[in-house]
C-alpha cells in the first residue's frame, strides 16, 4: 500500500456545495484549487467566499489576518490541466456519466496515487469506481450543506477502495474539523436513505390537501426541528433534493412509499429551486 502527503486539494464544481467545501479545507490549513469550466460561475464563486469570510471577521469568527491567510490559499482555474493534486474531490452535477468523464480526465493527468473523491449524495460510489483506471482510490466523500457549517461527512467505502484510502480521507476529514462516518456503498447512504420520508411524507399530506408548506415547516419547527421539511428542501435545492429522491426510489426498486412528489418536480421544471433561484416553496432576495 501507498502513502501520500496531502499539499494539494483540488474541488471540482463551484455550486454552493463545492465553494463550501473549498472554503472549508482552505480554512483549515490546505492549498485548495477551485475548478471550474464556466468562468463567470467560477468568478461569482471566487467573490461569494471572499464576502462569506468577511461575514466571519465581522461576527469576530476569523481575523482580518485568518481571512488573508485563507484566500492566499485558494486558487481557482477554468483550465482543467492545471488540476492536479494529492486529493480530487467532485461536487458537479449528479450524473454517473459527467463523474466518470471528469475522474477519467483527471486520472490522466495526476499520478497513480491521487485519491478521488466524489461528494455524490445517491449515486452508486462502486459503479463510478468501476469506471475509473484505479477504483482502488476512489471513495464517497458526502459532505451537507452548508459544508462551512455542518460537521457530519459520508465517506462511503466501495468493495474496490482499498484501506489507505480509506485512512486518508478518514484523517484528512478529521483535520478540516469535520465527523467522519464510515459507511458501505447502498441507495442514499445512511442519511439521505433515513431523510427520504421526512420529505416525501410532507410532501404527500400536502398532495392530499391536509396542509401547506408553512403550516408544516412550523408545525415540525415548534415539535424541535431545526428547519422543516420545505425550508430545508430549498436551502438543498430542489433539483438535488428531487434527483436523491429520484434515485434512491429506482436503487431500491420503486417502493411506493418513497414515490417522489409531483410537486417538487414540478418546482424543478420550473426552475423554482429554492434559494439559489430566487424561489421554490417560498420567495427569497437574491441580491448580495
């Protein structure tokens, strides 16, 4: 087995999601490289973590000299060959496809030793990994929004993850000052898989007419959730909420009980995402 020094990480994917999770690691110490193949996104993304910093020097969470000392860190790219480092971490869109096509890129550019971590929320970890020239280091690394904040991280063993993978990532989730939870490769993993009918649920009661959206965030609110059902789906985004949904219903064979929602694919094709759209369940102020 091989052994890595990590001076190096790189995050592919600018969404809310992967400047969190870059944000997070340059916080904690590491180079961190910010990929993106759309400049204009990789630019917004670039100005959203510097104004994100500053709330934190604001709130007296991080020093004027903190904050330097992270974006000096960071470095961003739209020119895929400049992505090379001791751990890759995908946060792209949730299709097998486009994380296979970017790990096959990227593996022929880095050495054989480069771990590849994808931060899907569903997809089959395995069916990626068998894909890819050395699924022996590639592993589920599942953050949650917002990365900066929560400390719970997925990371998802395949039968083909070998065990020093395994412990990097492990020691290397400890070290940006997350919990680390080892699981097996199955539909959602273990949250998604228990949250599915926290959503879906609320969505059918409001299906059948029984409430609303408000009516239910504060019902579940004042019952001691942090944020219910609907809040919650809008601060993921409908479309990642609905693609999990999506794909834990067919992993696991269409039970009608986790059916996603007319609803929130309706919201989707709307384009009423939540927050990051201006509106999903309810309306949001998207200026800065």
């Amino acid at each position: 087995m091989h052994d890595i020094t990590i001076n190096t990480i790189c995050v592919c994917g600018t969404g809310t999601m992967g400047s969190g999770i870059a944000q997070t690691i340059a916080q904690s110490g590491f180079n961190v490289l910010l990929f993106d193949l759309d400049k204009t996104v990789l630019e917004k993304a670039k100005a959203n973590i510097e104004i994100n910093l500053q709330v934190l020097v604001d709130k007296g969470k991080l020093t004027t000299e903190e904050k330097g000392k992270t974006f000096h860190r960071m470095s961003f790219t739209d020119d895929i060959d400049q992505c090379r480092a001791d751990v890759i971490i995908e946060a792209i869109v949730e299709n097998i496809d486009a994380k296979v096509g970017l790990f096959n890129q990227l593996e022929k550019i880095n050495n054989k030793n480069t771990i590849f971590a994808s931060n899907t929320s569903s997809l089959s970890v395995t069916a990626i990994a068998a894909k890819i020239k050395n699924p022996e280091n590639v592993i589920g690394m599942h953050f949650f929004n917002p990365a900066t904040v929560m400390k719970l991280v997925e990371i998802v063993n395949t039968h083909y993850t070998n065990e020093n993978t395994t412990r990097i990532i492990l020691e290397l989730t400890r070290q940006i000052g997350k919990t680390p939870v080892l699981c097996k490769d199955s539909p959602g993993f273990i949250v998604n898989r228990v949250a599915r009918p926290y959503y879906i649920e609320a969505l059918r009661l409001v299906e059948e007419n029984d409430t609303d959206f408000a009516q239910l965030d504060s019902l579940l609110e004042a019952t001691g959730f942090k944020m219910g059902p609907f809040k919650l789906m809008d601060l993921i985004g409908n479309d990642i909420n609905y693609a999990v949904s999506q794909s834990v219903y067919e992993q696991l064979d269409k039970p009608e009980r986790l059916k996603p929602s007319f609803i929130q694919q309706q919201k989707v094709k709307e384009g009423k995402l939540g927050k990051k759209s201006g509106e999903g369940y309810y309306k949001y102020n998207l200026s800065p």
